[in-house]
C-alpha cells in the first residue's frame, strides 16, 4: 500500500469519526427521536423496495410476454416454410 493510499483512506476515516461526532452532537442536543426518525427512513426505505418488487414484475411479465410472441411468430415462420 502506498503513502498516497494511506493518506486517502486515513482521511475518510477522519472525516467519517468528525461527522460521527459533529451528528451525535446534533441529535443530543436538539432533542432529536433518534428511534421515530429511523422507523421513518426505514418505513420509506420499504416503501422504495416494494415499488422496486413490483417494477421488476411488471419487467418480468413484459419479457414473458415478449418470448411467447416471438416463438409464436418462430412458429408460424416455421410451418410457413413447410407448406
């Protein structure tokens, strides 16, 4: 590992461990729920997942859809080619 690696890393974790400190700070000293807030952005976070699920279906479902119209157009091309 090089200076300037250690150097790089060495500063995130700096910056990491001050605004660690400089946020607890905040929340002590305003009062802040820290409990109710994470419910909150974890509640939005399922949220985001369920609309992600339900786009990945809808995804799903218009790929299959897709498929069975090009092997039902194989299909055709096919016995086309046979008569």
């Amino acid at each position: 590992m090089g200076t300037g690696n250690f150097w790089k890393y060495g500063l995130a974790v700096g910056l990491g461990v001050v605004l660690g400190a400089v946020g607890t700070m905040l929340i002590s000293r305003n009062g802040i729920d820290l409990k109710k807030t994470c419910a909150g952005l974890m509640s939005h976070g399922l949220d985001l997942k369920d609309k992600a699920a339900a786009l990945a279906e809808t995804a799903k479902e218009n790929l299959e859809d897709l498929t069975a119209e090009a092997r039902h157009e194989q299909e055709l091309r096919k016995s086309a080619g046979k008569a």
